[in-house]
C-alpha cells in the first residue's frame, strides 16, 4: 500500500468501519476511543440498500441478519389522528440489490467491533484526544500530553470534532427549531415489518421493529421555538413526550404511552465541512457531514465514506487520495443532507388546504404510480460505492 498505517479517533460506526476497512486492505491500524468500552445501547438504525453494500462488501450482511436484523417491507406514512394510511412506499419494488435492514445500533456496533479485531486492529480504551497535527508525519496530542504519530490519522470523533474546526471557520450551525425524543419500547403492537412515519401538526413519529420484531424503535419529532442541547444521551421524563404528542391516536398513540425511559435532543442544522482534510489527517462521517435524522442516511454515510477512504488510499499518494476522497463523498453528502432537512418540512404540515392537498396528492401517487415514488430514490439507495468503476 502507498499508505502502511493509521491512527483513527472514534470507536462508533464510522470509525470502527473505516478502521476495519483500512485493516482489511493491509494496513496497520490502531483505534482510539475516549469511552472505557466499545457499545451503544437503546436506539436503532435503518440500513438502507447503499449501506448495505458496504456491510456485504465487508462479509458482515448474514452475520447482521443473524442478530436479528429486520428486512423492512414498505415505508408507511400515516395522519396521526387514528393512523389512517396516507400513503405506502413499497421497498420491494425495484428493489436494488441489496435490502433495506431495520438494525438495533448496538448490534450494528459489535459486528464492525468484531470486524475491526478479526483483522488485527488495535483497539485502546480510555483514551482521550485533544488535537491533531498535520505535517508530512501527522500527530495526535493526547489529553495526558502525550504524542502519537502515524501516517494517516482519520477523525471520527463525530459532530463535536476538533478537527473539523480547525480545518474549517467556525461551525455556523444553528437550532433547527425541532427536537427528537428517542425511545425503545417492547413491540405489544404487531407492528409490521415497515418504518411508519406518522404525520401531526409540527410534529412526527416514526416508528420501526427491531430485533426480530420484539421490539420497536420510536423517534419523535416536535417542533418548538425554544433552543435544546445537541446530543442523543441526555435522558428527559417520558411525561414531556407524551404531553407533546397527545393529540395522536391509533397504534402511534399505544406506543407513546408505553414508553418508560427516552432521551431528547435538539436537532441542529451544520454545513457540510468545506475542507475535509488536510497534510494526511482526514474527517469521516458526522464529523464531515452531520446530517438530520429525517432521511435515515447518518449510519449509512458514515459507512460509504469508510469504503471510499480506504480504497482512494489503496494505491495512491495520500495527499491525492484524500483529495479523492472529498470530491467523490462531498457533492453526494451535501445532496443527502439537503434532501434530509426538506423532509421534516412535508411531515410537519398544519390542517388546512396545504395539508389536505398534499396528503390526498400522496394518496393518489401511491396508488396510481407506486414505482414512481419509490424509484424518486433510486440515486440514493442503488448507489454502491463497492462497485468496480
């Protein structure tokens, strides 16, 4: 390799994946991760067809299934007074070669955690990292003052990276003006295998099973006026969701009731990073290109920038590959995360004739033009970074 070895800050799904990924192509890796053990607990993700190719490029698709990954059928949009169906996606139609998986994130993180060690790389807990340092021999200032040093070194830190601000000017994110409750409930509902994206005024449920169907992932959205920290651990009183989506009704309303223990966060709006690398030290995923939740692409970006960094790295001078790498994965980035914050928008809309209009214009269509709608996607999830060009 052009490239022998590498340093990467993160042990969550971009950083483990690109460790994995470089690891598998020959490189010496070693991981770094601030928290005193690899997991995440109590959430879940939707792998859709272009995250999937890398998963199946990586030899874990059937290993995820084996943990109990749900194959998601359809994407249902629902009015959230009784749930009455608005209009249905089928994601069986013209499917693209890969399937759309309903994943629990902490099974997602122990299969690319397994990964990562089959293929030697080293793993240190605990360790906490201040800056890096590009040069012709990149370096990483530890907290304790120490150094490290290594020929790449990729940040995978996520939103909060250090890194990406110093490549950049200041991060000129701001509050959405939405927050999102998340929780896990056990699935009491026979909830189909489908993500159900429940529509209110200025707000929105979404809802899918997970692990074999016994239970279901909740991700409500509320819009507010009032500003909210960014960052999905802090735990709030299931009462305050409860008291936002109280005009819901139907299965919507079940699940919110059921819900014991939820976390809130603000959902903030950030640029794509203009420079995503700089002397041999490189940013991947959220710490490039944080995304709203709206279109379920934040997992999935995070593995298509994986693949692409290691094989722009295969064979190629760094500073060229990674010059590569930003103009394959910026445009498609950018695209993802404006077709994202569009979403919130069509879910959000009050009563009214917008509404009504809308919602009936969506009824038709998904009667009369099913393919139609769901083929709007195809430059989304039949992208496969893993095909040879």
């Amino acid at each position: 390799m052009a490239t022998s070895n590498a340093i990467v800050i993160g042990g969550g799904i971009g950083g483990l994946a690109t460790a994995a990924s470089l690891s598998q192509r020959g490189m010496a890796v070693t991981l770094l991760e601030e928290a005193a053990a690899i997991g995440e607990v109590g959430a879940g993700l939707q792998v859709s067809p272009n995250g999937m190719a890398v998963l199946r490029a990586m030899g874990l698709d059937t290993k995820l299934a084996a943990k109990g990954a749900v194959r998601a059928q359809a994407v249902v949009l629902r009015d959230y007074r009784v749930g009455k169906q608005v209009a249905r996606l089928d994601l069986l139609r013209g499917e693209a070669n890969y399937p759309y998986m309903f994943v629990h994130r902490a099974d997602l993180i122990d299969l690319l955690y397994g990964a990562a060690k089959r293929n030697n790389v080293s793993i240190e807990l605990g360790v906490s990292v201040g800056s890096a340092i590009p040069g012709k021999l990149p370096q990483l200032r530890l907290r304790d003052g120490s150094l490290r040093r290594g020929e790449l070194i990729v940040d995978a830190s996520g939103i909060h990276s250090e890194t990406r601000a110093s490549f950049n000017s200041a991060d000129a994110s701001r509050f959405s003006g939405q927050v999102a409750w998340r929780a896990v409930v056990p699935n009491r509902f026979n909830h189909p295998d489908e993500v159900h994206v429940t529509m209110g005024p200025g707000r929105h449920l979404v809802s899918y099973p997970l692990r074999g169907g016994t239970l279901v992932n909740l991700v409500a959205v509320e819009e507010r006026p009032t500003w909210a920290p960014e960052g999905w651990s802090i735990a709030d009183d299931p009462a305050f969701l409860r008291r936002a989506f109280s005009g819901f009704g139907g299965r919507a309303a079940e699940m919110i009731a059921a819900v014991e223990t939820c976390t809130l966060w603000g959902l903030h709006l950030h640029p794509v990073a203009r420079v995503w690398h700089k002397n041999g030290v490189a940013l991947v995923g959220d710490a490039a290109h944080p995304t709203l939740p709206f279109l379920a692409q934040g997992a999935n970006m995070a593995l298509e920038d994986a693949w692409t960094l290691a094989d722009c790295v295969l064979n190629q001078p760094l500073d060229a590959a990674l010059q590569r790498y930003q103009d394959i994965r910026k445009p498609r980035t950018t695209r993802v995360i404006k077709a994202a914050e569009g979403n919130a928008a069509r879910y959000h809309l009050h009563h009214g004739v917008k509404r009504l209009a809308a919602h009936t214009g969506l009824l038709i269509a998904s009667k009369v033009a099913p393919g139609a709608m769901i083929g709007a996607f195809n430059w989304l999830y039949h992208h496969d970074v893993t095909a040879k060009k």
